[in-house]
C-alpha cells in the first residue's frame, strides 16, 4: 500500500507529485526557455547598450561571409566578440591574436548556446605601445618571407623618362616634387591621386602602385621608368595606412623601381623597408630621381672639351716633331741634283743613239731594196704554183686513218660485252641484289637482308629468306666390306 503524500498546507497534499499542478492563488507560469531567453537577452541589451572593453585579443577568424569572430580576454576573464561584416570591412588594421585592443558596442546574449558577447561596432588599438608592437609582428613576419632583403633592392635609372608619383593631388608633398624635379631636371610626371590616411587609403595606395606596374608600352599613358611613393609626416596613427601588408606586398610586387618618400626623416613605416630606396623626405625623393640639368650640361661640356684636347693634343705633338724633323732633312733639290744631272746625261745619250740607229737602218733599206725586183717575185710566185700542180691528192690518205680508228672502236666494243657484268648470266649464273637494288657480294651481307632479288638472263625473282637452320649434309653409306670369298661382309651391330 502506498504512502499519502504529505501536506503542503493548502489541503492539497500534491507538492511532491509526479505532475506539475498549480495551486489556488499561484499566478506564476512556467516560462519556455525561449522566452526567459529573450528576457536576458532584452535585459542585457537595456543595461549595457553601449561599453567599452579593453582587452587582448584571442581566436581572431574572419568568416566566408565577412563576419569577424574573436574573443576579448584579460588575466582572469573571456568574453566573446562579433563585428557584423560591415564594420569589420573598415578596420584600419588587420586584427590579430595578442593585439590588445578597445573593442566598442553593446552586449547581447546568444540564446543557442546560453552565452553572452559583445557586439563590436569600432575596434581600435588600445595605446600607441600596442600599435608599435603589432607593426614589430607586422615586420618580423614580412622580413621572414624575404621582403626586405638587400638582394631584392634595384637600382634607380639614372635619368627616367616618365617618374610615377602615388600621393594626395592636394597636399604639398606633390608641390615640393613637381618644383623640385622642375629645379633639376624637367620631366614627365604621372600623379595618381590616392588617400594618403584614413579609412580606405591602405587598399588605394596599393591599387595605384600595382596600376603603374600593370601599364605596356601599348598602353595610351607611358609607362614609368620610376615611381615615388610619398606621404608628409605624421603621427604613427597618420602613416598606418603606409604599414599595412597590402602596400607593402604591392610594392614588393611591383616591377618599376620605387623610391619611399613616408613622413620626415625620424619616421619609419614598413614601406620604407620593402621600397629599393627609401628617402628622408619627398623633397629628398626627387632629388634622388633625376640629376641635376646644369650639372650634367657642365659635365658634358667638360667631357666635350677634354675631348677636343685630347684628339688635338697628339696632331699638335705630331706637328711639332714634323717640323723640328724637317728642318733636320735636305731641300729636295739638294737630293735630286745628281739624278736631274744624270738625267740630262742619258737625253743626250737617247739622242745620239736615236740619230745612230736611224742612219743604220736606211742603209739596210738601202741594200734590200736593191735586191728586192718584180722579177724575183715572179720567179718565187711560178715555183710555187708547179709544186702545187704536181702534188695529188688520193681518197687513201683519207680512208686509211678512218679504217684504223674503226678497227680500234671494233676491238673495245667486243671487249666491253665480254666483260659486261651481266655476260656471265647467259652461262647460268645469277646476280644477288637487296630490294634497294644493291649488289651482294658475300654471303654476310646476304644474311642481315630478309628479301633478296635474284636477277637472271631472262628477269628477276624476288626471294624471301626463312631464316630456318640449314639441311645437315646427307651422310653416304658405308661400304661393305668384303670377305675373303668375295662376298658382302655381314655389318657389325656393335660398330
């Protein structure tokens, strides 16, 4: 038999029951778990709507969405962090774990785990110490991958054609470049005008320098020889745009030399460091871009001076010892003197001898000709002409030398056709050729070939070789042997 419940006072006796009952006068129902949650979560959004948290940084993770999730934390406590896609889209910098920051929102609960976090709508540094500390991370990181090192470093060209400069179009940093590249050198300047701090001008900065490195020489606007990248100075909150990884691997990127002009000579940002030159100064930027127009007319003129010199100096020399060598030789008529005399010497030679040998030869005219008569020209002409009339002419002169040369050709032609390499086919020999037509002449040769042509008296015939062993010789029979009364011996079973 079962116990009575006990008596809760009203009479009832059902405070320990199995079911939940309400009793007379209870006003109080029970609440799901979705309503007290949305109580908490209207309660803590009325009593802390809008705080500021200070605290480090943990478990920083950027969603597919664009949604930032991270936990704020001290030595003792944790509390967990979103910042809706919106706001996490403007940070300055890139959160990362051990930043400490001042996270500002209000609290909310999140019913599907029954925890409470902070909603964050601004995140900043928390002081300037925590700020230098994330741009240490931010350099070691980078200086690990190479980015700063010396070996990357390009030089400058000496006198660019067309400098890229990516700053503000309305600060004084483009003013002192233009009046300084106008001092020294006049040239073609390409501004691209981008925020130079503030919200956004990281990502401009870094699309104007990866735009001048995109730019070919098929494009409208030339492509710069060098490009400087300048900023005036600042805080280290007003250079943090110049800090920023995305500048940085843009001009680590870039494939014109680049000249980083941030601040005044005491400030230093990361740009600095991946840049091929760094200049204390916009000012000092440009004068490391193009040399000075008048220096470079006073050298060229001096290099053209040194130049004439140099080419004039040996002729002048030259001349010098020309002159002091000719005063030291005779006049030209000192030297030809005993030659004009034995010149005149051979003329009157020449002459005498022309006279001599003038005379000599009318006197030979003289003799001939008194032996030269019609008479003896008849005589020679009358001569010839019977020695012509008494030598005949027979066709034996002729046909002799022709019988000689045919029996000769006979003779050659009956010797080639006995030698003829093709003669000895009539006899019942045969030629052995590969398929190219090549003569064989061994039986080596004949072996590496699969198909020979076996040329005939009256053709061809191609052959295959099988390539099988040859027939063993055919064995003669052994001759019996005789016995002592002539006939046939009987054979030996035992050999």
């Amino acid at each position: 038999m079962a116990a009575s419940p006990p008596d809760d006072g009203n009479g009832t006796g059902d405070s320990g029951g199995l079911v939940a009952r309400s009793g007379r006068g209870d006003n109080a129902e029970p609440y799901s778990i979705t309503e007290i949650s949305a109580m908490l979560k209207r309660t803590v959004e009325d009593r802390f709507g809008f705080v500021r948290l200070r605290g480090e940084l943990s478990g920083v993770k950027r969603a597919a969405s664009g949604h930032l999730y991270c936990a704020l934390k001290d030595e003792k406590a944790v509390i967990d962090a979103v910042m809706w896609r919106g706001n996490a889209s403007r940070l300055p910098f890139a959160p990362e774990d051990g930043l400490e920051v001042i996270a500002s929102g209000k609290l909310t609960t999140y019913p599907g785990r029954s925890k409470y976090q902070i909603v964050i709508d601004s995140l900043e540094i928390a002081g300037e110490g925590a700020l230098l500390a994330l741009l240490e991370k931010t350099r070691k990181r980078l200086e690990a991958e190479g980015l700063f090192a010396r070996e990357r470093k390009r030089p400058l060209p000496f006198l660019p054609r067309v400098i890229g400069v990516v700053t503000s179009p309305t600060g004084s940093v483009i003013r002192d470049i233009l009046h300084r590249l106008a001092d020294r050198f006049p040239s073609h300047v390409l501004v691209w005008p981008v925020l130079v701090q503030g919200q956004g001008s990281a990502e401009q900065v870094a699309q104007a320098i990866r735009g001048f490195s995109a730019l070919s020489a098929e494009d409208t606007l030339p492509r710069p020889d060098l490009l400087i990248v300048a900023r005036g100075g600042g805080s280290i909150e007003d250079l943090w745009g110049f800090n920023e990884e995305a500048v940085v691997r843009a001009i680590a990127e870039c494939t014109i030399p680049v000249i980083s002009a941030v601040g005044h000579e005491t400030d230093t940002t990361l740009a600095d460091y991946v840049a091929d030159r760094r200049a204390p100064t916009p000012t000092a930027a440009a004068e490391m871009a193009v040399p000075v127009r008048a220096d470079l007319l006073a050298t060229l003129a001096d290099f053209a001076n040194r130049q004439s010199q140099a080419a004039l100096r040996p002729v002048e020399l030259g001349r010098e010892r020309l002159e002091a060598r000719t005063r030291r030789m005779p006049r030209p008529e000192q030297l030809l003197q005993p030659q004009a005399q034995r010149l005149d010497e051979l003329g009157e030679r020449l002459r005498r001898a022309l006279m001599d040998r003038a005379g000599r030869g009318r006197e030979q005219l003289a003799g001939i000709s008194s032996r030269l008569s019609p008479r003896v020209l008849e005589r020679g002409l009358q001569d010839g002409r019977r020695r012509l009339e008494t030598a005949r002419l027979t066709p034996a002169l002729v046909t002799r030398p022709l019988d000689q040369k045919r029996e000769s050709l006979a003779a050659l032609a009956r010797l080639a056709s006995q030698f003829h390499p093709e003669k000895p086919l009539e006899r019942g020999y045969a030629i052995v050729r590969s398929r190219d037509g090549v003569a064989l002449t061994s039986k080596a040769a004949a072996a590496k070939i699969d198909e020979l042509s076996l040329q005939f008296a009256d053709g061809s015939l191609d052959v295959t070789q099988t390539g099988g062993a040859s027939a063993p010789p055919v064995k003669k029979p052994a001759k019996r042997k005789k016995t002592s009364g002539g006939s046939p011996a009987q054979d030996d079973l035992f050999g």
